[in-house]
C-alpha cells in the first residue's frame, strides 16, 4: 500500500522552510531529493568501504569490488537487460549519448546517412548528433509535432528511410511530459536497418522500464533523477553493438595489455570504463533502485498520474495560466505553463517566496521552446513524495504571482 | 527583512515602470552603431544592444531583446544612463553597478546612478543577478572593444 506520508518521512531535505514557508519541491525533473537509505549507504560505504576496485588484493579492496559489480547487477536486473556487461556507468545521461554519439556513429556513419530525432529532444540529445553529422557527413532529420507536442507513427514512417542509420528520441519530454511510443518506434527503424536509441533520463525514475521489451539498441539514463546520487548513470547497450565499439575514453582500468606504442582493451563493459570508477556513486545508484522497487515503480507512476490530473484541473479555472503538452492522461509528472504577461523568470522568484521550487528557463531544449513559441516556460515536476496539499500550494502561489504582478503592472 | 519585502524590493515601482514603458527599445543603422548580442544561456534572455559612438562619446543607445522584468527594466535603465557619457565613464558606472548588484561597497556619489539603484533589490536574489548585469554586460563588451 503506497503511503506518500511514510514515504515522506524518508527524505529528510523535505522537512524543512524555505523563506518561511514549507518546503514544495517540484523540480523534480532537473534532480530528485535522495531518501535516508540511499544517504547511509554512501556513508557506509565511506566510512568502511572505501577502496579502489578490480585491483586490490585485501579485504576492502574486495569489499569494494562486490560493490561495484552488484551495483551493476542490480541496474541490470532494473531495466532487464539480457546480459550484465550490456551495462556501463557513466557519468549520467550526457555522457552516456556522448559513447554512442563518438564510438558508434563516428565510426559507421557515412556521407548522406540520417539521423532521425524530435525537436522535444533535450540537447544532450541532439548536440552530439549535429557534431556526428558535421564529423560524417551525415544529416539530422526532426519528426515533426503534432499540435498537442506528441509524435505520430505515420509521421516516423514518413521519416525513416533506408539512408537512416539511426534513431534516437526521449522517452518521456522533460518539457512536456510527452511519453514517446519509442518501442513502435524502434519496430520501425529496424525495418530499415537503423538502430533505436532512447534517452530514457526521465522515464527511468518514474514507470518500469524493459529494455528487452522495447528492444531498443542502446538506452541512456541517470541515477540522480530517481533517488540516486549525482555523478553517475548508466548506459545500457546490446552486446553485439557495444563489442563492436571502441572504448570513449583511454587510460588505466580499460587495457588488457599495454606496450610502448600498441595497446588492447579489456572485455565488455570494463573497455568503456577508463579510470577509476564512480564506486561511492554506483553503490548509491543500486540502493536508489532497492528503494524505488520496494515502493514500486507501478505505485509511482500512478501516484505523479493522479498529481498532474489533479493540478491540470485546478488550473482550468486559471485562464492567464497556459499549460503546454498533452492531455493529462496521455502524459508523465511534469507541468509546463506560463502565466500570461509575466515572465517565468518573475514567476518563480515569487514561487520560491512561497516556499515553492519550480524551474523556469529553456529547460535544456531550445528547440522545443522555438517550436513552443516562446523563450522561456515555467515547469511544476513531480515525483513520489509529493501530496495534493503541494499542488495546491503550488496553485496558491500561482495566485500569489499573479496578483502581485497584477499588482504591481497597475501602479 | 521578510519575503515579502525583499520581494517588494526587488520589484520596485521603477522597475517595473521600466519594464512597461521601457526606454530607447529599438534599432540604430548599423553602419552608425556597435551592435552586440548577448545571451543567458542558463535562462535564455538574450539582449541586441546598439551603442552609437562618436569621439569616444555614446551619443545613442537602444536595445532589443527578450527577457525577464529584471533583465529588461536594466537595459532600459543602462542605456538611459550611459547616454551621453565618455566610454570611460560608461565603463566605470558598469563597474559601479557590478559591486552594487553583488551587494558590495559602491561609490554612489560619483554619478547620479538615478533609477539604477533600485535594482539593488536583486543582492537578496542571488539566482537574479545575472538578469541585472546582462545589458550591462553587453554594454562592456561593445565599448572594450
């Protein structure tokens, strides 16, 4: 039984004021606040694992070591990839589109070979695709919108070809909340050959993922967004395709063997893992998932449906308040709006005055907000330990924001 | 100081009378006037701004651009104020403003700072500062060069 209260009892950042207000978080998006399991287990990694891995020969150097590799163990079993060196850590999601953008695409991609992607992408998701095309010679193609920020099937098909050689897209729009059909997606760019790619930084901490279900080729995503620490996430590959890449980054931990002016690479994943590895960070990352599997993943993402449907409704009556994206029930936990005439900037200053944190900005997606019509939008996320007692402070600030530069427009 | 006062700081009247009815928004020929353009590439506010300068003297300013009330409130009040001034002194009440924004000591007997001082609100916004010093920016960066 999913209980927002004890779940709130387990972050301790939320029971704190906020320029004299309750703390409202719904900024959930840009990173999500980290539960007491997932703190003491960095502590106690700190405080009495700590070692480097794969190399020392005494205890906490193994100790160490089972951490590590457990962590990749339990990302593995997360997302349910077939085999466990299907999975790398990274840094988080950018550098995870950044491997397949430099070992995979510089390396196969031809002159007038397409890369196929949405104008809702995050840049991290579509900069390293301009840079491929410029390196190769390859060209970007957008799958247009529909109206209400969603994409068609038949506008994918008219899209791919048989010159596509790739096909990347968010699974779910950190601005719209748009959750993208990327399985029939990727039906669509095998049949021409292409591979499918899903940056899955904001559907990974929110519904179960399946890799092998959405038979996606490779998939990218970020421990910080779902109860885990910053500075690492994971990319996950198929075999095939990973053991055909070259390693990103060179140096100690990747070699098998080293001389003068040659060197070989270790096996899958440890060839794309130059350096020491995110240790603390990855053992983080695998108690964030106990966390998020015991509360269930299913559990959460109803709970943000019911969160959103219930603010979408409570700002029907506030027609100053625009809200871009799709129909509530055809999106995830994030709420993208303007109050017209007021800035999203001035918005939020007088949101955190109410204890409320919010995003306002481009959202890392300058395209979108082209395409939007407008430079900057506000952006309300949710996650598990929000309540509809946030919405409506949220709702109430909204009001305060409105009033106040109602106000102040009038002197 | 409460929220609310800090808010009603960093909206003064002025501001926002500025962002309404902004001062000197539109274009210069540019084969008479600097252009510059300057982004926020954190929020995306972005500011043209045309400095027409004749024997080292600004003799017109305008501005266009899209932004916050912050933002645009303090290119309408820089290029109010830098009118008419030496490009050193322009450059040295940028340097005034900077410490004043930042909350630091400023020397406020100089120049007649007017309508800038009421930006001072944003010291108690820290994420606000760079609102206030973009037009400024651009303004150093057309005259530097």
């Amino acid at each position: 039984m999913f209980d927002v209260q004890k779940v709130r009892e387990q972050f301790p950042i939320l029971h704190q004021e906020v320029n004299g207000h309750p703390l409202v978080y719904l900024d959930n998006s840009a990173t999500s606040q980290k539960p007491i399991q997932v703190i003491e287990a960095l502590e106690e990694y700190y405080n009495s694992n700590n070692s480097n891995v794969h190399r020392g020969v005494h205890t906490l150097g193994s100790k160490a070591t089972d951490g590590y590799e457990g962590a990749r163990d339990r990302v593995q079993s997360f997302i349910n990839a077939k085999n466990r060196e299907e999975i790398i850590f990274t840094r988080g999601t950018t550098t995870a589109l950044n491997i397949v953008a430099s070992s995979y695409a510089n390396a196969k991609l031809n002159e007038g070979d397409e890369i196929v992607l949405t104008p809702m992408e995050h840049h991290s998701n579509i900069i390293p695709w301009q840079q491929v095309a410029k390196a190769t010679g390859a060209v970007l193609k957008y799958i247009p919108l529909q109206p209400d920020g969603t994409i068609s099937l038949e506008d994918v098909k008219e899209t791919v070809t048989d010159k596509t050689k790739i096909v990347t897209m968010v699974h779910v729009s950190n601005v719209l909340g748009t959750m993208n059909p990327v399985k029939e997606v990727g039906e669509i760019a095998h049949n021409h050959g292409a591979i499918m790619i899903v940056d899955g930084a904001q559907s990974s901490p929110h519904k179960k993922v399946d890799v092998q279900d959405l038979n996606c080729d490779f998939f990218a995503f970020s421990a910080h967004k779902m109860c885990g620490p910053t500075g690492i996430g994971a990319l996950y590959g198929k075999k095939e395709l990973l053991d055909d890449m070259e390693p990103f980054e060179f140096g100690g931990e990747m070699i098998d063997e080293v001389g003068l002016y040659e060197s070989t690479w270790k096996e899958l994943p440890y060839k794309f893992e130059g350096g020491t590895p995110i240790i603390g960070g990855a053992i983080g990352f695998a108690k964030a998932i106990d966390y998020l599997e015991e509360i269930g993943l299913e559990n959460i993402e109803a709970h943000e449906k019911m969160l959103v449907q219930y603010a979408m409704e409570r700002l029907v009556e506030h027609e100053d308040v625009e809200v871009y994206g799709p129909p509530a029930d055809q999106r995830a936990g994030i709420l993208t709006f303007n109050i017209k005439g007021v800035h999203p900037h001035d918005v939020a200053t007088v949101l955190d005055s109410q204890g409320v944190a919010v995003r306002a900005g481009h959202h890392c997606a300058r395209p979108l907000m082209n395409w939007l019509g407008c430079t900057a939008t506000a952006r309300a996320s949710f996650y598990l330990y929000n309540t509809k007692s946030d919405v409506d402070a949220f709702v109430d600030a909204l009001v305060t924001a409105k009033e106040y530069f109602g106000d102040v427009y009038a002197e | 100081m409460s929220m609310q006062s800090n808010l009603d700081t960093l909206y003064r009247q002025v501001i926002m009378d500025h962002y309404k009815n902004p001062r000197n928004r539109g274009e210069l020929d540019e084969n008479d006037a600097l252009t510059i353009n300057m982004n926020n590439p954190s929020c995306g506010d972005r500011i043209q701004l045309h400095l027409q300068v004749e024997n080292d003297q600004v003799v017109e300013a305008k501005f266009t651009g899209e932004g916050c009330s912050i933002s645009l409130s303090s290119a309408s009040m820089m290029t109010d104020t830098v009118k008419g001034k030496s490009i050193e002194e322009a450059l040295e009440i940028s340097g005034i403003f900077s410490e004043m924004v930042q909350g630091k000591e400023y020397d406020d007997e100089k120049y007649d700072l007017g309508d800038i001082e009421a930006l001072q609100g944003v010291t108690k916004f820290p994420a606000r500062i760079k609102c206030a010093t973009l037009a400024w920016k651009a303004m150093e960066k057309g005259l530097d060069e």
